[in-house]
C-alpha cells in the first residue's frame, strides 16, 4: 500500500487542492441556507482532507524534488499551486461562519498571504523567461483563472477576519478593495485569451476539462468579495464614497458568471451527449464543483447586500444542483481512492 501512495506522489497534480476548495464551498454554501448537520459535516472532512493533501505535498517534495520544481514552470500544472492559497482561504472562511474562529482565520489568511505572493510572482516569472513555451491552443486553459480565484479568496477572508481582531481598519480595507480590483483585471486578461482560444482554434471533446468551469467560478467569487465590500462599506469611509462603483462593477461580475453558466452546460452537452466522451472520475472534476458551490455562495451573499429578494432565491434553488453533483464526484473520488489505496474496484 505504501508503495502504491509513493507512486502515485510522483504525479500528484498541484491543482488537487481544488477538492478542498470544493468541499469546502458547498459546506458554506449549505451552511449560509441553513442546513443543518451537512455544513459541519462537510467542514470536519475537509480540515482531514486539507491536513492530508498538505502532508502528500511534502512527501512529494521530499521523495520528488525534481517533479514538483518542473511543475512550478510548467504552462498545464503550474498554475494549479494557486488551488493551495484558494483552498486555504476556504478553509478559512469556513472557520469564520461554521465555528466564529477568526483568529485562526487570520492566522490562514497569512499562510494564504505568502503563499499567493511566492505562487503568483514566482510562477508568472517562470513562465515569462521559460525558453520553450507551447502554443497558447496547448498551453491555456480555465485552470489559470485558479490565480483570480486565489486573489479573490485573500479579499474575502481578509474582510471578513482581519478588521475584527486589530487596529488600522481603513488601511485593512484599502488592501483588500486592491485585490479584489486586481483579480477583475487579471480575469480580464486571462479570460481574453481564453476566449481566444475557444473561439479562433480546433477544440476536441478532451480539451473541454472541467476546470473550464472556472470561467464562471472566478466571476463568481469575485462577486462574493464585491458583495463582502459593500457589506463592510459602512466601516470605511474609502468603501463609502465609492459604493455605487462597488455595487455597479460587483453586479457586473455577477451577470458574467450568470452568462457562463448556460453554454458551459451546452458545451458538456456536446462533450458527452453528441461526441460521447465518456465519464470518468478526473482531478478537474472539483473545478466544476467549486464554481457551483460558489456561483451559490456569491448569488446568497450578493441578494443580501443590495437587498435584491430575487438574487437571493435563486442560491435557493441552485444549492441543489451543486450538492448533487458535488455528491457524483465525491462517489468517483471514493472509488479512485479504494482503489489505489486497497486495491478494491467498485
């Protein structure tokens, strides 16, 4: 058995954090329209499963050093290290709203912090100087939206644990309002090029993997970082005097994210319907699940700080979606895991 996880480690896909970012989004979400025991349930796992992936993470290091260095400069697996600062600030939120822990929030906020700095220059510098770079059909997909959602994430948990336990709230705020204004641009960059390439290049069935889904979930969660803003306007004089912007440009994001959901799902229809891909459990799979979950949180979040009762009732609808096929993937994520780990196939 421990020869099967060592062989395994060597291509531990950096994105896999992605399952906790996914867990850890349909516990709030389920948490925020008052379920009662799945939240907590959910939020117990994924403290398990985060602890796990950290200590395969350093396996990987220590047993290889050279694979997990090559991925940092790699065009398909690099970007998936902002999954580590993202799953770490839904950890971190869920500490907020399940259990009212901020300082243990604050505490994964600055974790997340370094990381996002050590992930977002070191890996955006490696790329730009790396002499043999594939075609950008090869080399771009949804996955690199991951770093808005990393960014977002900081924005998020910083407003909503760092004003609460210090001094210094207007500067706080200023930095969090900077983020989430550099996660807008950076999507806008990406999303150009991701565009690009959906429209102006040959697509197969294999390349529509499920991280394209993060189209949607990166409008999303920043539209739950705009919703956070102008929930916390009152606080700053700076979110005040600019509150019709934040509403104007959070309302934006929504809209987007609400765009991407009809043709993402009419793209899988074609994916498996008319060019019969097959199913089977992948890794990208929880790329899916998280903008679910978070297209949920962001919609919730977003009724209440306008106090738009429609806005609202569509989380309360859409919840249902995101945990069925959380549950999907989940039941392919046990099955691979019994596999590798006994042998057994079910």
């Amino acid at each position: 058995m421990v020869s099967k996880i060592k062989a395994e480690l060597k291509d531990l896909h950096p994105a896999y954090f992605a399952l906790v970012m996914a867990t850890g989004i349909i516990s709030i979400s389920t948490n925020l329209l008052d379920w009662s025991i799945l939240p907590r349930a959910l939020f117990l796992l994924n403290i398990i499963i985060y602890i796990t992936l950290l200590i395969l993470n350093v396996m990987r290091i220590i047993y290889y050093p050279r694979q997990f260095v090559a991925d940092l400069s790699d065009h398909s697996r690099g970007v998936g290290f902002f999954t580590i600062v993202a799953a770490t600030g839904v950890v971190a939120t869920q500490f907020i709203v399940i259990c009212g822990n901020l300082l243990l929030a604050k505490i994964l906020w600055y974790i997340a912090a370094g990381l996002w700095l050590i992930f977002m220059y070191g890996i955006f510098c490696a790329l730009t100087v790396k002499g043999n770079k594939p075609s950008l059909s090869e080399g771009i997909n949804g996955g690199w939206l991951v770093s808005v959602v990393a960014t977002q994430s900081l924005s998020v948990v910083g407003c909503l644990s760092l004003p609460e336990l210090g001094v210094g709230k207007e500067g706080l705020f200023t930095i969090m309002l900077a983020l989430w204004l550099c996660g807008g641009m950076l999507y806008i960059w990406l999303i150009s090029l991701i565009f690009y390439r959906y429209t102006f290049f040959e697509f197969s069935p294999s390349d529509l993997m499920p991280p394209y889904w993060i189209n949607m979930g990166a409008m999303a969660i920043s539209t739950l970082a705009g919703a956070t803003l102008i929930q916390k306007a009152a606080d700053s004089p700076l979110l005040l005097s600019i509150l019709p912007f934040l509403k104007g440009f959070t309302l934006w994001y929504w809209a987007t994210a609400t765009w991407w959901i009809p043709l993402m799902a009419l793209l899988a229809i074609w994916r498996h319907a008319v060019k019969r891909f097959p199913f089977s459990y992948d890794q990208g799979y929880w790329g899916l699940v998280f903008p679910l979950g978070m297209y949920t949180v962001c919609t919730f979040q977003l009724g209440s700080a306008i106090n738009s009762d429609l806005i609202s009732a569509i989380s309360r609808g859409f919840v249902y979606i995101s945990v069925l096929v959380f549950s999907l993937v989940f039941f392919g994520f046990l099955r691979r895991l019994l596999t590798i780990v006994f042998g057994i196939r079910v």
